[in-house]
C-alpha cells in the first residue's frame, strides 16, 4: 500500500501524487470511499492506474450545497483566502457565503483585496471596512503592479500551510497563482495529462504545490458561483456571522428570526448603525433562501 494527497478531481478520476511529486490517475475501491482534492489516501496499483483503498480521517471538509447536490470542495485545509478587487464590482453575498463556510467548518479565513493601484480603492475599503471591523484580516496588494511587495507580504502567510482560494472571476486569481508558484502552468499541465483531459483544464479543483518539500499548496477551486449553503440551519446563520452574533442574544423572543419580530436586538444594532447595512441585507437574504422549503 503507497500513500500520498489527492491533487485532483474530475468526477469519479483522482489524481494522486506521491511524497517524491509523481502524479498517478487513481480510482476509488467502490463507491463507499468518498474522497476531494487535500484528502491523505492510501491506494495500490493495478496495472498502469491506482486504486483508493481508504482515506484517512480529515482535519475539515469545506463543501458548498446547493439545493440539488452537495460538492465538497477540499479537505485538510489551514485557510481560506477570499479574493476580492477594487475593480470589477464583485457579490458581496459571495464573500459572505464563502466567510460563514469557513466558520462552520472551522477554517480560518481572510480577506485579499487586489489591484489597490486602481484610483476606486477608497470605496472599495469602505465596502470591506464591515469585515475589518468583525475581525477579519483584510490584506491589501497590487499583483500586477507591485508584484514583488505583494508575493513578499503573501510568502509567509502561504508558506507550509494549505490554502484554498476562493474569489470571482476577474480578481486576480490566475494572476497570484502565477505570482506564487512559478512552476503553475507545468503543474496543470501533470494534472490533465494525469487525468487524460488532453488540454488544461481548469474546470476541476487544483492543488499546487508551492515548494519542493511539498509542505505548503494552493488550492484553486472555480464554479463556486453555484456556492450555496444549504448545509446551515436558518437558526444558525446569525452565530456564524460576527457581527451579529453579539446582538442575537438581546432579543425578546428566544427563537426570534431578527427579521421582523419587535423587541428584537439584530435590527435594534442595525438601526444604531452598529450592523452594517449591506451585512443585514445578507443575512435576511441568506435567512430566506435556507427557509424556503427544501426538496
Ligand atoms: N490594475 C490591476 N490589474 C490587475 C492586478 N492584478 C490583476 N489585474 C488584472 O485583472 C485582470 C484579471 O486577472 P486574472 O488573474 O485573470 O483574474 P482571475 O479571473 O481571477 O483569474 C487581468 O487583466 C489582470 O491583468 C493589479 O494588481 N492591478
Ligand atoms: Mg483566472
Ligand atoms: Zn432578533
């Protein structure tokens, strides 16, 4: 039996990669062993392609649900970077969503905001300053323009820990894989040829390593657009939210959904300007869609 981390996944083919970096396309014993890219396997080979036999038990799952499927994303993760820009516009509620995924799984998670260069930074701090004032770490850079200051301010944050980024489109994802791990391109390139993709494809979730040791990665997972969170309960979502955690305990009925109960100490704290506004706005949003009858 070999061990060694599933780098890959597209449907039901994974790509393994070994401790010495080779990259072997492998299947699952069955369908009861159940694995996503960061998972630590145990496999064996059969012929030219390798056999899953186990995977070890995880540290976190990160997952999305929608209403129709629930998709993990990875395993075994540090953090979660969320990738934002000055410009374009991004979804606040994307952001939101991706914060309060993290929290449920017990993943730390921070905020990057890109392309500060740009002459609209003042407005797009003010849109983030809701999160800086929660607690959540907001870091600035300028990939393109100030790539040196940024990948020496991103090194230490990345180095011998596993990231899953997250963002838009249009951030400036492939722009900082591109910055943080120069050999990206010949990495994608060992995933589909591994996976007989024939092209390099960047619709699965990667792994990257980011150093010969193999000690630290960067996970890119796209099509989070479809992130939904159907795994929370409605009566959870104000304790995974920061901001508003401290006031839902000042309500005058204990099961109080904070969205039109009087008495209730959510909308008091929104009123006197202690929530943001776009926050609440996310929260009564996210409170109906987990509400709505499930199928
Ligand atoms: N002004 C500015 N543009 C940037 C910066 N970083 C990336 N971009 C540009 O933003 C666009 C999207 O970047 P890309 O890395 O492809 O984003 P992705 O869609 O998230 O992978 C590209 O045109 C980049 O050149 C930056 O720091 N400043
Ligand atoms: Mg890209
Ligand atoms: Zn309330």
């Amino acid at each position: 039996m070999q061990h060694g981390v599933v780098v890959g996944a597209h449907g039901r083919h994974f790509v393994v990669e070994s401790p010495d970096g080779a990259r072997r396309l492998c299947h699952r014993r069955g369908k009861k062993v159940d694995c996503v890219v960061g998972d630590r396997v145990a496999w064996q080979l059969t012929g030219d392609e390798g056999v899953i036999e186990s995977v070890d038990p995880r540290r976190n799952l990160l997952f999305r649900q929608d209403r129709w499927r629930s998709k993990s994303f990875a395993a075994n993760l540090d953090q979660l970077l969320f990738l934002v820009a000055v410009e374009p516009m991004y979804s606040e509620s994307q952001l939101a969503r991706a914060l309060i995924a993290a929290r449920t799984a017990g993943i730390d998670a921070q905020i990057v905001l890109n392309k500060v260069d740009l002459p609209s930074v003042d407005a797009a701090r003010a849109r983030l300053a809701p999160y800086a004032r929660m607690g959540v770490t907001v870091r600035e850079v300028s990939l393109k323009r100030q790539a040196d200051a940024a990948r020496a301010g991103l090194a230490p944050l990345l180095e011998h820990r596993t990231t899953l980024l997250l963002g838009p489109s249009g951030m400036g994802k492939s722009t900082l894989i591109n910055l943080m791990v120069p050999s990206a391109a010949a990495q994608v390139g060992e995933i589909s040829s591994a996976l007989n993709t024939g092209r390099h494809t960047t619709t699965t979730t990667t792994w990257y390593c980011l150093d010969d040791e193999r000690r630290g990665a960067l996970i890119d997972s796209p099509g989070f657009q479809e992130y939904g969170l159907h795994h929370v309960r409605p009566e959870q979502l104000a304790g995974l939210m920061p901001d508003l955690a401290p006031h839902a305990g000042h309500c005058r009925f204990y099961n109080c959904t904070h969205r039109q109960e009087p008495g209730c100490g959510v909308r008091t704290a929104l009123a006197a300007g202690e929530i943001a506004a776009s926050r609440y706005r996310i929260y009564e949003e996210l409170h109906a869609e987990l509400s709505a009858v499930r199928w």
